[in-house]
C-alpha cells in the first residue's frame, strides 16, 4: 500500500505517451522518483537523461532513472503506456492479442517484484487492456484503474465550456463507456453548474439544442482520429490525464474521474471495465458512482460493454 514519505512511480513504456506522462509528472511536481522502463533500454535512459537536465528548471527534486522491474517492488504506481502500433491491414483483434503478450511480459515480472500498489493503464484499447491487466496480476481489480474516458471528459467540458461561454470547471458531464467507438454522452447528467443542461437549451428559444450537444458528443469521439490524422499520434492529452489521475491517487484526493475500472453491479454490468464517474484516492477506486441515467442511456451503456466484453471473451484469457 502507498506510503506517505514516498512517492514513487514506474513507468513502463517510453514512447510518446508514456514520455508526455513524465515530462507532466516532472513540472507538476507529482512525485519524488520516477522510474523509466522500455523494451528499448536506451530509449528510457536517454530519456531519463533529458529529463534529469531539465530539473534544475524545475521546482521539483526527482530521483529520475532507468531501471528495471525490481524497482517496482516498492513503488506506488506502476503506469504502462507500452503497446505495439497496429499493421496495415491487422485486425483490432490482431493487435489486441500481440499487446496482450506485451503485457504478459511485463506484468509477470511486475508481479514477482513483489509490487503492491497501483496499476494505472494507458494502452489501447485501453479498457480491454486495463482487464488483460487485473487478470494477469490477480489484483484486487479496485487497484487496477485505465484512463477510460478521463480524456474524452475532459474534451467534451472543454467543447461544451466554449459553446455555453462558460469556463470548462462549471461544466459537470460525462463521457462514459468504452474509450472508443460506443462511448456516449448521457445528457440527462449534464450540468451547468446545478442547472441542467438540456434544461438551459429548452429555455434558450433555440440558442442552444440538442443538435448541436450531438455535434459535440460527435466532435470528443472522433477527436483522436483527427489529431492522428494532423500529427500522428496523441499524447499530451493523455500524458496529463494520467498526472491527473496520480495527483488524485497520492493527494488521496477521493476526486470524481471518469477512470475505466471493473464495474461491479453499477448500471447493471459485472466483470467488465469500462469507463465510468469513479471516486479516486490512495487505493485506487473507492467507488463507482452510479449516477440516474435514463433507460435509454442505461442501453448504450449496456451496448458498449457488450462490445468491450465481447472482445475481452474472444481472447479466451480466463
Ligand atoms: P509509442 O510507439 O510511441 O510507444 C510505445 C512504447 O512501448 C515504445 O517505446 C516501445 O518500445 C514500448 N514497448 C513495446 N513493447 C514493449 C514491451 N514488451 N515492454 C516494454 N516496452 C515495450 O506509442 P505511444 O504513442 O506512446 O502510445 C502508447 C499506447 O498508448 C498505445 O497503445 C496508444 O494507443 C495508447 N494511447 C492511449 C490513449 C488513451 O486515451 N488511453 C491516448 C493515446 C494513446
């Protein structure tokens, strides 16, 4: 369990996420130790070196380093952003099952390390991958979080703190699901501060409408394919979503995030993880909120766990 004097994260995977996530962690000042971890060993320690060069700009005082799966053994968090990049031609299914051996090989040593903090995932499908995770640990899956929709959440207050004129802090709504093609909006939980929103676009004599909260919705779920499409890859985004998530975890914060963890009964699913509003704090997640969605809402959700267990089923893990 995390101890208080030390703040110490892994990080396994140095590619542009995985690095995005340090270079968040190291000018928020998130943690005391950060370790670097990469199939290619000189990828992590050259970054470890460009990191340690830029500290004396910084007001933190890490301990930054390459290492090795031993240093796991004490540490508090260990996030994995490793993953191989899909093929021409590869199968999402394909792709799951070689990620899927990525994992197996740096979970097993994680777990002989003797590691017995929390697991904070990254790697798509990122809430397929966060159960591959607590499946292959065996931890308590309250200890394993994926970024889920954190990001898309973030996203969509952003969108709709422009549309409404209102800064993105005030807004109050959630993307839920799987971090992907089926996730949603439910509208009927969006807030502007304590008013509703479709209670504001009935009053608004067609200022506001629903059409236009669809767009938006439209706009977070095809945002990534639109920066892959511009620059490649993404990564800042998610490299602060998950210092957001660690701040909540060693501040033992009890924050509202919209992180991908096992749901366990809430909104009628069991066994499946997907992305939902969770209370996070030192222990991982302390409770999945179940918040009144509609029935229709309660059915895209329950859609878009059909399509993240069917996929977890068709890797016959366990
Ligand atoms: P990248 O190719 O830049 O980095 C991947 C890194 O993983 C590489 O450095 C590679 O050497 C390493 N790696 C591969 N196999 C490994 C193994 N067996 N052990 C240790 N390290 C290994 O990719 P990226 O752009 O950083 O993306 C990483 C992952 O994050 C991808 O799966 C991507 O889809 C995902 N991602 C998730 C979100 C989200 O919202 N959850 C957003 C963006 C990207």
């Amino acid at each position: 369990m995390l101890t208080n004097d030390s703040r110490k994260v892994v990080l396994v995977g140095t590619g542009m996420v995985g690095m995005s996530y340090a270079y968040a962690l190291l000018n928020q000042n998130v943690c005391d130790e950060l370790v670097l971890i990469d199939l290619d060993k000189q990828r992590a320690e050259g970054e470890a070196m460009d990191l340690n060069h830029g500290l004396a700009f910084s007001g933190a005082n890490m301990k930054i380093y390459a290492g090795e799966y031993k240093d796991c053994a004490d540490a508090d968090i260990v996030a994995i952003c490793a993953g191989v990049a899909q093929k021409p031609g590869e199968s999402r299914l394909e792709l799951l099952g070689r990620n899927t051996a990525v994992f197996r090989s740096i979970i097993e040593p994680i777990g002989e390390s003797g590691f017995n903090g929390i697991f904070l995932i990254a790697t798509n499908p990122v809430d397929v991958m966060a159960r591959i995770a607590c499946t292959l640990s065996g931890f308590n899956p309250r200890r394993v979080l994926g970024t889920g929709t954190a990001l898309d959440t973030a996203r969509l207050r952003y969108l709709l703190g422009e549309y409404f004129g209102v800064d993105p802090r005030n807004i109050h709504a959630y993307v839920m699901g799987e971090h992907g093609d089926s996730e949603f909006v439910p509208w009927s939980q969006a807030m502007l501060a304590t008013k509703p929103i479709l209670t504001i676009c009935e009053e608004s004599d067609h200022r506001f409408c629903l059409g236009d909260l669809e767009k938006i919705s439209e706009e977070v779920r095809g945002a990534a394919q639109k920066i892959i499409e511009a620059k490649r890859a993404t990564y800042y985004g998610i490299g602060m979503a998950m210092t957001r998530i660690t701040r909540a975890v060693f501040g033992d914060e009890s924050s509202v995030l919209t992180v991908s963890s096992m749901l366990r009964g809430e909104y009628g699913q069991t066994g499946v993880f997907a992305g939902a509003p969770c209370i996070v704090g030192r222990n991982g997640v302390q409770r999945v909120l179940s918040l009144s969605l509609t029935d229709e809402e309660l059915k895209r959700f329950a859609r878009s766990c059909a399509t993240l267990q069917e996929c977890y089923e068709e890797l016959h893990l366990s």
